[in-house]
C-alpha cells in the first residue's frame, strides 16, 4: 500500500514506466528507464530520452553525455547522488529519434508524478524537449543558463550535454550555467528564512 512519501510515490513510478505500455516506444525498447536519485532533492535534472546504454542498463545518464553530466555536477559542487535524474519519455526512441509529441503527452503523468513528490526548490531542463514544457516556443540560445520562477521554483535551461560535449564553445557555456545552480539553492535558503522570519512576527504580533 502507498504511504504518500515522496519514496513511495518513486517506486510506484518505477514500477508503472517499467510496465508501461502507454506509447509505442516500450515495443522496441529493452528496459524503461524511470530516472533515479535523492527523493529529497533540491534538484531535479529532465533530460530527453534514454540512449543505448540507459535502455540497457535501465538507468538515466549512463554513456558519454551522463559521465559529463556527472562531471558538470562536480564542477558545481554537487554529487550526482543529491539531485533527482530523469527524462520527458522513459523508453529509448528507436535509433535515438526525437520523441514524438504525443510520446512526450503519453510520459508527461510519469513525470508530473515524480516533480510533485521531489518538490524540488530548481529543475534543470537539459535540451530542446525538457526546455519546451516549461518554456513552449523558446530558443535554448537565448534563454540557457537563465532561471524564472515556475509555480514555486526556478526552472533553469540548459543546452543538452551531449550537445556540449564536443562542441568548445557550448561547454564552457553549459559549465558556466551549471555553476550558477549553488547561488540559485543559496537564494531559496534565503527567501525561507525570510519568510520563516515574518510568520513568527505575524505571530508575535498576535500574542500582544
Ligand atoms: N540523453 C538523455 O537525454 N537522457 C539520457 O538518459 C541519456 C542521454
């Protein structure tokens, strides 16, 4: 039976993406990959779409672009283990295609799911597809590395890591968007001492 935890709401996804039949993708797919990491989270990363070596492995950000992924949270000063790793789709798109729309709409519960039981204080969105649920219409070009406030919380885009990983210019971009994120989590800290600051003022205001 479910208890409402955030870790129990995690593995309940897990469980459903890796029976899911909601799309097409799980047909030639060889595992779902339902994302990973600290159902505490001040982070949550959406990536696009399992590769190959996450739809064998079952797990987000493994190949290439996750080891510099990894790294980029290093650079940060943040271990991989503290934030929350997943993608729009959780099936591997045949060949690596873009997800399809209705793929994305088919996915988008698994994921809503997973943001309101992390209720992380920034989500990263990593690429083109991640960047259009918060940000519909936008270029990555002009809008990386910026975070606006989004029901509660900072949305930063970012440009894809395997996009950055060998292309000069775009990694010191994506590694400069990236050490961005300590200030944007010093900033929550703040706003909620502030906050914490005026409910015991309002309270103290009502004791005399
Ligand atoms: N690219 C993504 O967008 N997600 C992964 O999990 C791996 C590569």
């Amino acid at each position: 039976m479910s208890d409402g935890s955030a870790e129990q709401v995690l593995a309940d996804v897990r469980e459903e993406v890796v029976g899911c039949t909601r799309c097409e993708l799980h047909r030639s797919a060889n595992n779902g990959v339902p994302g990973e990491g600290n159902p505490d989270a001040r982070i949550v990363i959406i990536g696009e779409a399992p590769g190959w070596h996450e739809d064998k492995q079952g797990k987000p950000f493994v190949g290439n672009s996750g080891k510099f992924l990894t790294e980029l949270l290093e650079t940060a000063g943040l271990k991989r283990d503290e934030v929350f790793i997943t993608n729009v789709v959780k099936h591997r798109p045949p060949g690596n295609r873009d997800p399809l729309p209705d793929e994305i709409m088919a996915c988008s519960v698994y994921l809503e799911r997973q943001i309101a039981a992390i209720d992380p204080d920034v989500i990263v969105t990593l690429g083109r597809f991640s960047m259009a649920k918060y940000f519909p219409g936008e270029k990555i070009s002009k809008i990386h590395g910026e975070a606006k406030e989004v029901g509660g919380r900072f949305v930063v885009p970012m440009y894809h890591p395997a996009a950055a990983l060998h292309n000069g210019a775009l990694r010191s971009t994506i590694e400069e968007d990236f050490q961005k994120l300590p200030r944007l989590l010093a900033e929550r800290d703040k706003q909620r001492s502030i906050d914490r600051e005026k409910t015991a003022q309002a309270s103290q205001g009502t004791l005399f």
